[in-house]
C-alpha cells in the first residue's frame, strides 16, 4: 500500500512538469552540500520561482558546471523532459545571456519551447534532500528578449 501511494506521489509530481505555461521557469543553479560537494542543477517551477522546486535534474556533479563558453549544455528531467542551453559569454547581472530550450520527444509535434535566460543570482533560494544548497544562477522564462524588444519598435 505504502508503494502504491509513493508510486502515485512522484507520478503526480513529475505530471506537474508535463504542461507547458507562460509562468515556467527554469532555474540554472549551482549547490553545494554541507561537506562542500558540489553539483550543478536545472530547476523547474511551474510557476513563480519560489520555495521548492516541481523538479530537479542534475548537470553536473562532483564539481560546478561552467556555464558560460562551453558549447551544448543539456540533461534530462525524471519525466523525460530536456532543458538545454548554449551560452557563449559571461553577462552582468540582470543581463539577456541566451535562449534555453525545453522540451521532450512528446513535444515534438508541437515544437520545443524557448526561453530567455538572464543573469539573476539568488542565494540559497533552494535545497537538496541531501543538505545541498542551490543558488540561482540564471533564470529562464518566456519574457521577451532584448534583441526582439528592439526589432518590435
């Protein structure tokens, strides 16, 4: 019984994940753990970025994943969602840094969906099973893009 209900809360949990909406965010993030292991995640939020993320995925572990001048960086979400981003320089804070990409074979049909990343650091704005702490590093949603902005005038 207990199997069934746990098997029934990380299938509503990754469920959560499948919609697309104009409120998602992925979070770009590095976390280290109290013992200072270090690993870098992507974060999803259905909606306003707050608390606890729907779902996380790890990057990279052991080490912090450069994010910037590195080519494709992409993994995979329990629910066979992908994120993926390619940023080829460094940025200020607040910055336009690129577009990141989510989307699953599922999606295919109706094409990937693209957001703009931007440098927004938020200390400790979530934490791991393990005592992790994650800090935001960029933050993409499906705000307009500087570059569009201009093109619109």
């Amino acid at each position: 019984m207990l199997f069934l209900f746990l098997i029934g809360a990380v299938s509503a949990r990754v469920a959560a994940v499948a919609p697309r909406s104009e409120l998602e965010h992925v979070i770009i993030a590095d976390c280290k753990s109290p013992s200072g292991f270090e690993s870098s995640q992507y974060a999803y939020y259905s909606g306003p970025v707050d608390g606890t993320p729907d779902i996380t995925t790890n990057v990279r572990v052991g080490k912090q994943q450069p994010w910037f001048g590195k080519g494709l960086i992409k993994a995979t979400f329990a629910d066979n969602t992908t994120f993926s981003c390619n940023f080829p320089v460094s940025v200020s804070e607040g910055q336009f840094i690129g577009n990141g990409f989510r989307g699953s074979v599922e999606d295919y049909d109706r094409g990937w969906s693209s957001l703009s990343c931007y440098a927004r650091f938020r200390a400790a704005l979530y934490s791991n099973e393990d005592g992790s702490v994650c800090n935001a590093i960029y933050d993409c949603d499906h705000s307009t893009p500087p570059g569009e902005l201009l093109s619109q005038v």
